[in-house]
C-alpha cells in the first residue's frame, strides 16, 4: 500500500490447510458485516472465500489479503487470494471455484503473476465511502486480528443455519410469489370479465348507432321525398293559378275600359290590383320552387354592378316612406360574371324589404371588396330591425316577422327564401344582421369570378347524362351553354342564334355529328363556325376538326380545345 492510497489494508489469512480455508470464511463474514453488508451478501462472500480459498490452501504460499478501496464513491471491500492450486485441486476444480465466487460477488479478476503464483481479486460494492471514516476502519481491523479457532464444526453449525435462513426466506418468497400469481390471476378474470363486458356494451352501441342512422337515412330520403313534393307542388300550382289569373287580369282590362260609373271603376280597380297581387304570388312560388329544384338556369354574362344598381334606384325610390332617402355608394369599375337577371332580382328584393320596414332614416346600398376575388353588397337600413329569436325563421318560406308597418306591407314571405336560395345558385350567400329597433344588414357575397374565355357553346349530344357533364365542364369558362339533343335540332338552334363554337357526338341516331360537321360546313352562314368531335372513340373520325375523347373528359382540357378552336392559345 503507497503513501495516498486509496486502500485501506484490514487483515490477512494463511491458507496453509482447510482448516484455514474455514478461518477464511469466518473472517471474510465477520468484515463483511462489520462494514454494513447484509445477511445474504455475507453469506455470498463467505461461500464465495470459501469456494477461492480451497483451491490454494495445502499449497506452498497460500494467503488472503482483506482490504478496503475507499475510492470516492464507489468503496469496495477487496479480498486477494494469492498462491499456487494445490496438488489436489488442480485441473478443473480451480476453475470451478472461481466460476461459482463470480456469481455471488461483484466482480472476480484472475491474474498470473510471472514466478507462478495466481492471484484471485474479488470485489463487493460497500454502501457508502463516507462511513468509513479511518476510526471505523481501526475497530474493523482490530476486530478481525483477534484470534480464534478454525472448528469446523461451529462453521458447519454457522453454515446449517444460514442455510435455513436461506431456505425460509425461498420459502416466504415462494408463498410471496404464489400469492401474487393468485392476485394476478384474480386481476385477469376480472379484466378478462370487464372486456368481455364492454365488448357487449360496444357492440350493442354500434347496434343502436347502425340502427340511428339506417332511421336518420330513412327519414333523410322522407324528408327529400316530401320536399321535392312540395316543389312539384308548388311548380304545378303556379303553373295552374297562371291561367285564370291572367284571364281576371284580361277581364279587368276590358271591364276598365267600358262604361262604368265611379263605384264600378274603384272595384274593377280593386280587382285588377288583387289579380296583379295574386299573380305576383304565384310567380314568387314559381320562381321558389325552380331555385329548390336546382333547375335554376345561370347565365353568366359581365354585369356592371354600378350601372345594375342605378336601375334598380330609379324603381325603388317610389317606394319609399317620405323622409326616408336612399344612398348608393358604388366603387367604380365593380364588375361581375354572373346572372344579371337573378342578380337583378335577389337586389330588388333587398331593397324593396328595406324600403316596406324603414319609416324613417335611410336605406344604404354600399359595394365593397372585402377580399382579392370577392365583392359585398350591404344593404343596410334604420328601420324596425329583426328580432334576435327571429334572425334565421325569416329566411324560412311565409314567415313573415309581426312588426307595426304589416298593415301597410303587404308580402307572401317568399322573398327572402328565395333571395338566399337565388344568391347560392350564384355561388355567394346571404347573411343578415339587425338589432330592434335600429335596423338591419343584409350583405350578398358573390365571387368576383373572371369573364369566361369562351362565348356561346352549342353542346350536342343524344345522352341527356353526357350533356349535363359538359355543361358542368363549362360552367366557368362559357358565358352561356345551349344544348341540341342531335344534328337535326342543332341546325335548328344555329338558325335561331347564333354560337361561338360547337361541340357534338359523333355517335347520334337521325343527323349524326359527321352528317351535321358537313351540313355546317356547306351552309355560309356557318362555314367558318368553330366545331369540335367528342365521341367515346379513341380516334378522330374527320381529319383535320379537333376531337376530345369522353373517356378523358376535363374542365380544363375540354376548355383548352374549345380555345384552340376559336383561335384563342389555351
């Protein structure tokens, strides 16, 4: 040991004869215990001593060196087994000593010094480097000095009882073990009792849940059956009422321009304005039940907004209240590519509210873009407001909201429904704000959508299906789409109008798209009309006119050709 070591030498055992091999034991137990390692790890370096000791006691040099390595924070009681194997314990059973102290110590290192002698290091970890003061290491290396006797038979007595120990503990550890397998076993039968109870559960919820929506689809398909009655209704009836309306109209007309006497004219008058009221009904029911089909035509042409706008000024003035102006703020140059009829219609409608419901103050109509591709068209006025409760029934088909200027604002409450319906159609919305009292907003949005590049398209086509695909095709890109069921009729349509280009089938009974290509061709109103084929063909079946196979039908493919054919570069 140097000067500045950090091991600490406790004592030493001859291993002259077994009965050293005993003395060893005892020692190494003794320390082992005295520097506060348990029972067991006592007993695992005992044996493991025991088991080193006994392959070089009988030998010339047999001696153990106990020492204690207070390296900082990792103290190790250190016992050195040197000498020679004996004559007797040679060969396998030196390797099987030091085999069996390996797996009942930390760790066993073997070196061959060159005169012979083996030395066999065993290490086993202590607690703590702090408790090993150097007074607790005297006391340990006194106790350890003092003689004693090698008896076998005490050590045997020792090893009996250690050995029990051992046993009971295997034993308390074996009913331990036992008792938690019992509890494990318990806990999986419930599990297992738990799982199978939600998987009930779980699939008696899926039950109910497929049962939900099989009714929820049920009354989904009632629901849309009644309301397509309802439209087949409503169209029907309007169509009907059209009739007899416009002959009460007819009569009211002639009647007026008869002889009659003051109160004979203030009647026909009430009947002609009660017949304008009743076919003004009926043609708001018309026009519901055509936007709820969604059979609502859009024909998308530029509108000017500004110039849309004053018209409908100049026929709304007349309607309003006296005292209550009109103010319309329009940006310049506000230009749309949607319908400007139902566009028209949806504003008036707006407007004409505004002026029933607005005794007093203003109506404002103001345009702005709110967004890159977007313009709002707020019509905002200081009349009676809505009820908060009643914000979206209005929109709802004949409600109309109780309020005090009823009497003197006569409605259906169809036009709010259809306003809203006619603004999706276009591809915006209607949205309404109001407070009571103080009036309300309500503000279309419609999307600022770019001119069409193409003009008038005559799709021709025997398939009602393939017609309806193409027109889909072309809904942002055409300013207006007709259709022709075969060649015959789509002669037909050019001789009424006119058309920027044609797409047709090849493939139609009576006038085919070839028969129908040679008759355009040769008529001179039409020789240098745009045509292109489209069949389910693969091939071309003219050279020379552009062709599109159905099978690859796209919007912007399609678009691209009926540019090429116009002359425009796609």
């Amino acid at each position: 040991m140097t000067p500045g070591s950090a091991v600490r030498r406790l004592g030493a055992v001859d291993l002259l004869t077994d009965g050293d091999v005993v003395l060893l034991r005892q020692v190494g137990r003794e320390a082992a215990g005295l520097l506060g390692l348990d029972g067991q790890d006592q007993v695992r370096l005992a044996t493991a001593l025991s088991e080193v000791g006994r392959e070089v006691a009988g030998g010339a040099d047999g001696r153990a060196v106990l020492e204690v390595d207070v390296a900082a924070g990792a103290p190790e009681l250190v016992v050195r087994v040197l000498g020679r194997p004996a004559p007797a314990g040679g060969g396998r059973a030196d390797v099987a000593g030091v085999a069996a102290a390996q797996r009942l110590v930390d760790r066993v290192d073997v070196v061959t010094e060159p005169d012979g002698t083996r030395v066999v290091v065993l290490r086993k970890a202590l607690a703590d480097a702090r408790s090993l003061s150097p007074a607790r290491l005297d006391a340990v290396r006194a106790a350890l000095s003092r003689p004693r006797s090698a008896d076998a038979l005490d050590e045997l007595r020792v090893q009996n009882t250690e050995l029990v120990r051992a046993l009971e503990a295997l034993a308390a550890r074996e009913q331990d073990l036992v008792r938690a397998n019992e509890e494990l076993e318990e806990t999986n039968r419930g599990v297992l009792a738990m799982y199978t109870q939600l998987s009930d559960e779980l699939e008696e919820t899926n039950s109910g849940v497929v049962a939900l929506y099989a009714e929820l689809d049920e009354r989904g398909r009632q629901l849309a059956a009644a309301n397509d009655a309802k439209t087949r209704f409503l169209r029907s009836v309007s169509h009907e009422l059209r009739a007899p309306v416009n002959s009460i109209l007819g009569l009211a007309s002639l009647l007026a321009e008869g002889v009659l006497d003051a109160d004979q004219r203030i009647q026909v008058g009430y009947l002609d304005s009660s017949a304008r009221a009743l076919l003004g009904m009926v043609n708001e029911l018309l026009d519901l039940a055509r936007a709820e089909s969604g059979r609502q035509h859009v024909r998308r042409v530029r509108v000017d907004l500004g110039a849309l706008l004053g018209d409908l000024e100049g026929t709304v003035r007349p309607l309003l209240r006296p005292g209550v102006a009109l103010r319309v703020d329009v940006p310049a140059g506000v230009d749309l590519h949607t319908d400007a009829e139902l566009l028209g219609r949806v504003l008036r409608n707006l407007l004409t509210n505004a002026a029933k419901f607005t005794d007093a103050g203003t109506v404002d109509v103001r345009v702005t873009v709110p967004e890159q591709g977007v313009v709002a068209v707020a019509v905002r006025d200081t009349g009676l407001g809505i009820p908060s409760e009643h914000l979206d029934t209005v929109f709802e088909e004949f409600f109309q909201v109780p309020n005090r200027l009823q009497p003197s604002a006569k409605g259906t409450g169809l036009g709010l429904p259809y306003a809203r319906r006619v603004a999706e159609a276009l591809g915006g919305s209607l949205r309404v704000e109001s407070v009571l009292g103080e009036g309300s907003t309500f503000t279309l949005t419609l999307e600022r959508t770019a001119p069409p590049s193409l003009g008038r398209v005559l799709v021709v086509d025997d398939d009602d299906a393939a017609r309806a695909v193409v027109r889909g095709l072309l809904a942002s890109s055409a300013a207006e789409v007709v259709e022709a069921r075969d060649g015959a009729e789509a002669l037909d349509v050019l001789a009424a109008g006119s058309a920027d280009v044609v797409l047709m089938d090849v493939r139609m009974p009576g006038v085919d798209g070839v028969a129908a290509l040679h008759a355009i061709r040769a008529d001179d109103r039409w020789s240098a009309l745009p045509v292109v084929l489209m069949s389910t063909l693969d091939e071309p079946p003219v050279t020379g006119v552009p062709f599109v196979a159905k099978t690859a039908l796209d919007a912007d493919g399609l678009t691209d050709v009926l540019r090429g054919a116009t002359g425009e570069a796609p």
